[in-house]
C-alpha cells in the first residue's frame, strides 16, 4: 500500500519538474541580448552563414515555443542541450562533476547531523545547563554566519596557520585511486586504499564543516525546541512513571516525535546544503557542479547553467519527497 | 477641552484611535524588548550599523574607493606594521579597509531592507487576497509558489543573476522573487483563520466592504507575525547578497560590499588576512544583531513562529 503512495507522490513530482524546466527555459530565453552573440562575443568578425549555422544548431531559428517544446523533448530524454563554450553535452559536463558534488553534500549532511542531533537532544534533556547554553549560543553564531566566511577562517586557521590540513582540491594527486562510484571516501573504503582514504577524508573535511555548520545549527536549534516541547507531553510523564529507563524514554518516545518538525527542517536545509554547495566549491576549489555553474556563468554558457538548475532543482525535490516518506513513518497519524 | 464634531474629525476619529493604539503598542513593545538582555543588545547594534551607514560619508576616515598604491597592504593598527591612519589596514589596491567596511553596511543594510520589504509586501498582498477569497486565484498563486519552492533559494538567486547580470536592481529582483512566498504562505495561512472569527462576521453585517475587511480588520492582527517573520528573514537575505557578491555575481565593483571584499582578499590570505575576515567579521556581528533582535521580537510577538 504503502509502495503504491510513494509511487504516486514520486509521478506527482514530474507536473513539478515539468514546470521548473519551463521557468528555467523562459529565463533563459527572455533575458536581454541575442544567446549567439553572446557565444561570439570575443571571436571578432564571424560570417553570416556561420552564424546562422549556429542559430540553425542551437535551433534559435525557431519560434519560441518550439524551442520550448523541442527543449522539454530533450530533457525527458536526458538530453540537455549542448554547452555553449566547452562543446559538450551539458549532461555529460553535469555526470562527470556530480559525484564530487555529491560527496560534499554527504559529507556536510552526514556532519550536520552527528553534530546536530546528540547537541539538540541533551540540550533539550537539560535544558538551561552549560551545555544548553553553550550550544545554543554555538547554533545562533552557525546561523548568522556565512559559510563562505566560515570556510576561509577555518583555511586560515586549519591549513595557513597551523598546516594541518590541506587548502584545496579533493585528494592528493600522487594518490592513486580507482573510481568505483566516483565518491573518493566510499571508493577508497571499497580497494582498500587506505593511504587514499586519509587523503580524501583530510580533503573533504573543512569544505563539510564549512557547508554543514549552517545546517547543524539550525537543526539542533529546531531539535530542541520540538524535544522540550514533547518532553512536557503527558505521554513522556506515564513512561517515566512506568519505571521505564530515562534513556528509553528520551530515545524511543521522545525523539520520535521530535524528529517529526525536524524532518521537515532537514529536508529544507538539503536546499542550503545545494545551493551553499556552490560557494563552498568556489572556496576550496573542489572540482564540483558548482563551481562548474559558477564558471558557466561567468562564461554566459546558458545551456550549462540551465541544465544545473534544473539537476539541482530535481534533486531538491526528491530529497523532500524522501523526507515527506520519512515522515509517515515516524507519525503514523499521516499517510502520504 | 473638548474635541469639535466637525464631520472631519468624526471621519478622521478611527485613524486617530488607531494611532494612539499603535503609539502605546509600540511602547509596551519596545519596553517588553528591554527587558530582554539579548534582543537589547541586537537591537543596539542594529542602530549602531544604520547610523554608520547613514553618517558614512561623515565618520568614514578615507574614500573607500581611492587607493594608493603605495599604501597598499597595510596591516592593521594594532599589529606590528601597522599604522593608526588605517585602523583596519588597507587592501592590495591601498584603500582603507574601515572606510570600505562602513560604505559596506549601506549596500548590505539597503539590500535587506528593500529586499525583505518588497517580499513581504507582495507576499502580504497575495496572501491576504488568496486566503480570503480563495478560487482560482487562490490556486494559481499557491502552485507557483510551490513551484518557486522546488528551487534552493541560493539556486535560483545565482541562476537569476546568472540571466539577468549583476547590479543591485537584479539582486533585488533574484531575493524577492523567491522572498514573497514565505511571507505568502503565512499571511494566506492567517488570513483563512481571521476568517472565520467573530469580529469579522461581524463587519461583515455592518455592511464593511470585502476590501475593507482585510486591509482594516484582518491585516493589523497579523501584522506582528509578519513583522516577527521579515526581521528573521532579513539576515539570511544580508548572507545571500554577501555571498552573491562574494562569487562575483552581486554587487560590481568599485562600489564597496562586504561578500566581495572578503573574495578580493582571497588571493592574499596567507600573507595579509585582514582584507578577507576582517569584512565577513562584519557581516557575522550585523546578521547576529538583526537575529537576536529578531527572536527577542518573536519572543515577545509571536512565540507560535518558535518552532517553524
């Protein structure tokens, strides 16, 4: 039963994509300037019948809304259209940066998370004690800080300063690893390379910290605040009163419900994490999606920049249709 | 001495009641804030910036976009070369930092400001009309908003900016594109609860006008949320013009903006770093300030917006 919500949820997000895809088209193809120009910007004299070639290519020639729909043929067909200055397929630049891109986002969810939950849940456990207040104060900083800030003061401190860790790029290059699934961490743990794994792990770990602070102290600030609030339950009393062991009560009673506002939290926070994603990418040059659209950008490369929004967007969506499961299982009250 | 029933002082006595009302609201408020330390203390600071950035061109020791080259690098006062002229030193191009840091709080304060102002007014205007009328109107504006929500917020903001070119009128243009749906969804939310109390019903007996209704009997209930809501919002707006600019993508130079000050001074970190904290500094103290002010006003406000 349950299979059958989950697909359906799953084919209602395709009306969603359908219209990001069109709002993503129109910017691109109502914004000021002629998209050829802007290709031959730096070229000098360029002929007639190469420019036309070129509106012929790109089919600029056709009128606007079969542009459209020739565009929404090509992505259902995962074709996203060619890059402008690196003569590409726009999917074959995005699938060879992604899991790059992927990695630093696991490696910034993975540290929100372990940073986030055990702080939320003891500050709530105790609340007003040091470690609530210390905490607290952790999370309002996180929150009011910019991550591309946050991401040169622990270079500064981390790799200038003190030279324990590496300043840029995603591992050593005399470290020889053989790409399994193209995340470094996951493939060194699957050789056995365990020189590579160091040189991963020391890579990856400033640009996640720098990428999940944000996220870790909004979700411990939201943790904490569910947890007081379900702590105060009748429910949690009985269980206590129950004889039943502190430990439980918190984890298997408490928490649960907790996690529910929290889930929805996280959920949102993915969206930071991708769009933060870009500028920790520009801060510790890894070779990812964003700083790939960053430099697309700069290069007035549309296709490219297109393609990424709409990869970006899509996974956005799943991420929330995956918490949007999650979430059913942890209140049985809601049913997809 | 009595006040004269003169036809315009009968028209004119609701707005003065409710002046009056909004002028001790307004007191209790601020005296309710001063019995938080922390929300004191933001809201202090918060002063403090816009005086700074207003009194730019009076306090600010140096022209923030003129250089000497001569000058350049220059580390600040209190470390060993540095110079009490240029209490923050000065950057790769020999501009004062602290002038540049006090030009910055302009585009940064003015950018949160407009940004949060416009969302939450049209965010405001559409909620309002959508949750009280609801229908098609209803319908279209909610699902494009919820199409507008499948995009990360920084996402689109770069993708915009990527389409339209820098400048400030385009960043304003990328953060409320996106900025009015929060502020949509709460005033829509709000609204279809107001509907449905007693004092509504009951103008609408009186023969009050639909319009009427929401602008003067359902609006200024929800106002403290939405006021509680746009000074939340206000500094993640200030970060994400920081980091636009930062990438390059925001505010162009030679007009002075924190995000690309802390870019500029990248390439120099190893050697000279106060070119690239010392503006982030700035940005974490003015976004921390607006954060704490904002709590303790949703503290006092709004405690429902807690756990959002």
């Amino acid at each position: 039963m349950r299979a059958v919500k989950v697909l359906e949820r799953l084919l209602a997000t395709i009306p969603i994509m359908l219209g990001v895809a069109i709002v993503v088209f129109l910017f691109m193809r109502l914004t000021p300037g002629d998209p050829v120009d802007i290709m031959m910007g730096e070229a000098g004299y360029v002929s007639e019948g190469e420019i036309e070639n070129l509106r012929r290519e790109f089919n600029l020639d056709k009128p606007l809304h079969v542009q459209l729909y020739l565009f929404l043929a090509g992505v259902i067909r995962g074709d996203l259209g060619n890059s402008y200055t690196k003569h590409a397929p726009v999917s074959e630049l995005i699938a060879e940066r992604l899991p790059a891109t992927l990695e630093l986002a696991l490696g910034a969810l993975i540290f929100g998370l372990v940073v986030a939950m055990p702080i939320g849940i003891v500050s709530a456990v105790k609340q007003y004690s040091v470690v609530d207040r210390v905490s607290m104060a952790g999370a309002f900083l996180g929150i009011s800080m910019p991550a591309f800030w946050l991401g040169i003061i622990l270079m500064l401190l981390f790799s200038v300063r003190l030279q324990w860790l590496p300043v840029a790029g995603r591992i050593d290059y005399d470290a020889s690893l053989q790409a399994v699934t193209g995340l470094h961490v996951l493939d060194s743990i699957l050789t056995g390379n365990k020189a590579a794994l160091i040189s991963s792990l020391r890579h990856l770990a400033l640009p996640s910290v720098s990428l999940g602070a944000a996220m870790a102290a909004t979700v411990a600030r939201i943790l904490r605040s569910s947890m007081l609030e379900v702590l105060r339950q009748d429910y949690v009393t009985l269980a206590r009163a129950k004889g039943l062991v502190e430990f439980l009560v918190v984890t298997k009673h408490a928490l649960r419900n907790a996690l529910i506002p929290t889930v929805t939290v996280v959920g949102l926070q993915v969206g930071v994490l991708l769009g933060g994603n870009m500028i920790v990418e520009t801060v510790f040059g890894w070779p990812g999606l964003g700083r790939l659209v960053v430099q697309a950008i700069f290069s007035r490369d549309f296709p490219l920049v297109q393609g990424a929004v709409m990869v970006y967007a899509f996974t956005f969506v799943m991420a929330n249709l995956i918490v949007d499961v999650l979430y059913t299982y942890l209140n049985p009250k809601i049913t997809l | 001495m009595e006040a004269q029933t003169t036809p315009l002082n009968r028209a004119l006595y609701p707005f003065k009641l409710r002046l009056q009302l909004w002028g001790r609201n307004s007191l209790n408020l601020l005296r309710e804030l001063g019995k938080q330390p922390s929300a004191l203390l933001g809201g202090l600071l918060v002063v403090l910036f816009v005086l700074m950035a207003v009194l730019a061109p009076f306090i600010s020791p140096h022209d923030p976009t003129k250089g000497n080259l001569r000058e350049q690098l220059i580390p600040p006062a209190w470390e060993k070369e540095g110079n009490p002229k240029f209490l923050f030193g000065t950057d790769m191009q020999g501009r004062d930092l602290l002038s540049r840091i006090i030009y910055g709080a302009r585009i940064s304060l003015w950018v949160g400001i407009l940004a949060v102002g416009i969302s939450a007014s049209i965010g405001t205007a559409l909620g309002a009309v959508s949750g009280y009328y609801r229908g098609w109107l209803d319908t279209l504006v909610s699902r494009f908003a919820d199409l507008l929500m499948a995009f990360p917020f920084l996402i689109f903001a770069i993708g915009m900016m990527a389409f339209l070119g820098p400048g400030f009128t385009n960043l304003l243009l990328a953060l409320t594109l996106k900025g009015w749906v929060v502020f949509f969804r709460l005033a829509r939310g709000a609204v279809m609860a107001e509907k449905t109390t007693e004092y509504v019903e009951a103008a609408k007996v009186v023969g009050q006008s639909n319009p009427v209704i929401i602008g003067s009997e359902i609006l200024p209930n929800i106002f403290h949320s939405i006021l509680v809501l746009g000074t939340l919002r206000m500094g993640s707006m200030i970060i994400t013009e920081a980091s636009l600019s930062f990438l390059g993508l925001g505010i162009q130079p030679p007009t002075p903006a924190w995000g690309s000050m802390v870019a500029d001074g990248r390439d120099y970190l190893v050697t000279s770093w106060w070119i690239a904290t010392l503006p982030g500094l700035a940005i974490l103290v003015l976004v921390l300030s607006i954060n704490l002010f904002g709590e303790g006003l949703r503290d006092i406000l709004d405690p429902r917006l807690k756990v959002e």
